[in-house]
C-alpha cells in the first residue's frame, strides 16, 4: 500500500510531455484536413510534407539539412493508434517514474533515451542491406524513449507492483523483461526494423541510467533547469505490507487498553490532570474509535 500526497501541477513533467505530443498530433490531423481540402486525400499532402519536416530521415543526405529532426521525431505521432498507444504508455508509467525516481530527470532521460534510439537506428540502417530503403524512410514516435523511461524505472524498483488486463498483479522486471525480448524476438522483421532498434537503444540508456542512480550517481543531472536544489520526486512515496489479522487485533488492543487507562485517570483526577502527551492520544485515539 502507498499513500500520495497532492500533485504540483506546475512540475508535472508527464502533463508537459504529454501536452507536447497531443499538440502536435493535433497539429497533423489539421493540416491533413487541410491539405485533403485544398489537394485531394494524396501522400504529397500538407500533413505528408510536415510529417517530413520533424521526423528522421535514414538518408544521413537528407538528415545534413534536417538535424532538428533527431529531436522533433522523438516527440511526434502521425498515426492515432500510435499516438494514443504511447499516450497511456507515458502517463502510467511516468506517474510511476515520478513518484518512485524524481521528476526533475523525466525531460532530460526521455531527450537521451529517444536520441539514443535514434542514432542507434539511424547508424545501423546505413548497413548495405538497408540502402534501398533508407531513401523515403524515416522513424518517429516516442516508444524509444518511453522503453528508456520504463527500463530504468525497473533497473531502481524490480519489485514494484504493477497491474496488466489477463495477467492481474505483474512485478515491473518481468514486465521490462518481456518489452526487451519482444524487441529482440522482432529484429528480424524488416518492416519496422527501425523503429525496434530505437527502442533497444532506448532501453540501454534506460538501464545505465538506472544502474548508475543505483550506485548514487545521476549523469543526468546537469541538464536538470534547476541544478541547486536536490532532485526528489513531488509525489512522495510510503510502502507497507498489510498487517495481519493477529497484529490487527493485537494493536486494536493495546490502544483500547490505553484509551481505558487514560479515561480512568480522567475520571479520578479530572481532565486537567493529563499531561500534554496524554491529551494528544486521547484526542487521536477518540477520533481513530
């Protein structure tokens, strides 16, 4: 069991990311609506010609005079399964991220697993089996990323609970584990052998970073906006085994037992006879009855 306390909206990194994502996807379907209207439903659309815009080239020619596209392509959807898969992706385990690591690394690990992942596909789709299809490819999507942000939140917490529709109550390595080897189990499939590298590359970032957080250190740190106050996360975390029904009774018990001494020295000396301390554990135990 946990307890959260309130959320401060304004260092909500998941609700910014998420807001960047779902306005440029927005952005896309517009100006596919547009560009149906004015050109006919073609793939040398206006939403073609943007999508071309922020998402990465594999032709390292084209890529020369698209650099910003390393970046823009981690945060950019064009189709809605894709976006909206990643969407719920991001805000469930980013809610975990922030409540179990911090919420300052959020932006700064999401940017390194995601270029990660792009240079790691963008480097092995230059092999000579690729070159007819590195011309009118190109990779976007945020999966990348979110493997690093979800590697890393498992790399720090193996045992953290999480629950799957079919498979009930999961432990978050096995669910990292099963991401990895899919991945792996598909990178003999040609058809979006990009994109998997990308996530490969994202959740090797995801494991060092976890595994240096681990040992003390964050190298990630530097790109924080704020490097002088320490980095915890703003949902602060308290974990509890359920207590038993012996240690229940037992401690239902002992505060009656106490609760009873305290009103029998009320009634033989008055209320003003308690001392501060014992005023408190009458207030608490007659509000907990």
């Amino acid at each position: 069991m946990f307890k959260t306390e309130e959320i401060n909206i304004k260092k909500d990194p998941i609700a910014q990311l998420l807001l960047v994502q779902l306005s440029l996807f927005l952005a896309f379907q517009l100006l596919a609506f547009i560009g149906i209207l004015w050109q006919g439903p073609e793939e040398t659309s206006l939403k073609s010609e943007v999508v071309r815009l922020l998402a990465m080239p594999y032709d390292l020619g084209a890529l020369v005079w698209k650099p910003w596209t390393l970046f823009t392509s981690v945060f950019s959807h064009e189709g809605f399964f894709h976006f909206l898969f990643n969407g719920l992706f991001l805000f469930f385990i980013g809610r975990m991220y922030v409540m179990m690591v911090d919420y300052r690394s959020v932006w700064p690990l999401f940017i390194a697993a995601g270029l990660a992942g792009n240079v790691l596909s963008l480097l092995l789709m230059q092999s000579p089996g690729m070159q007819g299809y590195i011309g009118s490819g190109f990779l976007l999507g945020s999966s990348g990323a979110l493997m690093g942000m979800m590697m890393t939140l498992a790399r720090l917490n193996p045992n953290l609970p999480v629950r799957l529709f079919l498979f009930g109550e999961v432990k978050l390595k096995f669910v990292a584990l099963g991401y990895l080897v899919l991945n792996m189990l598909m990178l003999g499939n040609s058809s979006n052998l990009g994109g998997t590298l990308a996530h490969l590359g994202g959740a090797a970032v995801g494991l060092w970073y976890g595994w240096r957080r681990g040992l003390g250190h964050d190298p990630l740190r530097w790109l924080y906006f704020n490097t002088n106050s320490r980095a915890e996360p703003y949902m602060k975390v308290s974990f509890r085994k359920p207590e038993s029904d012996d240690a229940y009774r037992n401690r239902r018990l002992e505060h009656q037992a106490s609760l009873d001494e305290l009103l029998d020295k009320v009634h033989r000396k008055g209320l003003s006879s308690l001392s501060k301390k014992e005023r408190q554990l009458l207030d608490k135990y007659s509000k907990n009855s």
